[in-house]
C-alpha cells in the first residue's frame, strides 16, 4: 500500500519495533498529526480472548475524564415523563414508537447514541436490524438501557464512550482529538485500560493483553508498553 509523503515522514519519527511508555506514546502522536483538522486520537487494544465464546466477551462503557472532544447526539426512547426528563437532560431527540419509521423508512440516523428505557425495549427490538449493524442498539451492558435517563444522558455527553470486541478480538475506541494537551490524553487513556482491565472475563487465560496501541487519524500506530495497564 502506498503512502503519502507526510505519512512516510511521520513513521521516521517512530521505532515500530518498539513499546513506548504511554506519555511519550502520546508526544509522538501530537507531532505526528499533520492533517488540517483536529485528528482524533484512537486507541486499538487487541485482547488474548476469543469473543465468539459468551464468556470471553469484552463489552462496557466507561466516562473518558476529559471526554472525547466530539459533540454526540443522543436520542432516548422513553415513555410519558421519561421524554420530557430525557429533553430536560440534554437528549438531542426523545420520543417512542412514532420515530420508528421514521428511521426504518426514511432512513434518519441524525444521532450517535441511542438509549432506551427497558419499558422500551420491545420497540426498539423492531430497529434490530438497523440499528445492530451500525453499533447503535442500546445495551445494558453499556448502560443505554436504564430507567434513570438523566444520568445515562449526563454521561454520555460528558464523555462516555462503549468498548467492544470486534471479529478480531480487537477494541477500537477513541480517546481524544490532538488538540488536547498531552496529560489530558495520558488520563483518557488511563481511565479507558482500567476499564478493559476489570473487565478481564474469568474464562480468559494467559496474556490478556496481546498488544495496544495509539495513533493519530491519519498517521501511524505507536505501541505502547503493557505493563503498565496489568
């Protein structure tokens, strides 16, 4: 695969061999972004378990401490006073079975989150099939299927962000924009391992972290060292 130039020059900076210390990982990222907008930060964290067994699944939710630098925008399926409470919250849309086909007919997807209420989980299973391709179905797990609205709306636009497993057995979240500053970055980071690490199924055994690391949107991965996060 061929890479452009700035790519090319941004790799030069970084020994692929090697695993960085998390807050040098980090400098490298902010001095290999060259785009022209605010690149995201992700972190890419390939797990020593194998997620098509129910007891080796990897999946939660954790509050970033410095959020994720993106706007997010909420809908909550609710019922009665839950809407109003929701709106009250700051969700961006509320409602219940009326936006139905107004997603699965008109194709409105103008939001990033969806909670639900559990009263309303037997309406959005009818979204299963639009809604689970595009990671977008509420799950318990990631506390968007919860009666207390308010706090699942507090968190997520403070920042909360889903881990999951993918085919591969790899987590891919992000973490921050390069415009943070480096500590801010370090603590995001952090507070998302901490996360994955207490979320070690009983079932997985031996090394559970088989490689993480960090890049910028358009630049290349840094490894970092693991031990840090065991």
């Amino acid at each position: 695969m061929k890479r452009g130039k700035k790519y090319t020059e941004a790799a030069k900076l970084i020994d692929r061999t090697a695993q960085y210390e998390l807050e040098e990982a980090v400098s490298l990222i902010k001095k290999t972004a060259t785009a022209k907008f605010d690149e995201t930060v992700e972190a890419h964290i390939r797990l020593g378990v194998d997620g098509r067994h129910a007891d080796q699944q990897v999946r939660g939710a954790v509050v970033l401490p410095h959020g994720t630098g993106k706007q997010v925008r909420v809908l909550v399926f609710a019922k009665g006073d839950k809407v109003d409470e929701a709106l009250a919250a700051g969700a961006d849309y509320a409602g219940g079975d009326e936006l139905i086909p107004k997603i699965q007919n008109d194709g409105w997807f103008e939001f990033d989150v969806v909670v639900a209420t559990p009263d309303m989980m037997g309406v959005v299973g009818r979204l299963g099939r639009v809604l689970g391709p595009k990671g977008l179905m509420p799950n318990p797990k990631a506390g968007t299927v919860t009666m207390d609205v308010t706090k699942a709306v507090n968190d997520i636009k403070a920042g909360k962000i889903e881990y999951r497993l993918d085919k591969a057995n790899i987590i891919h979240v992000p973490v921050g924009k390069v415009s943070f500053r480096e500590e801010q970055l370090v603590e995001n980071i952090d507070a998302l391992m901490s996360a994955i690490t207490k979320a070690k199924p009983a079932a997985a055994k031996g090394q559970y972290y088989k490689s993480v690391s960090v890049s910028n949107t358009m630049g290349p991965g840094v490894k970092l060292n693991t031990a840090r996060f065991i």
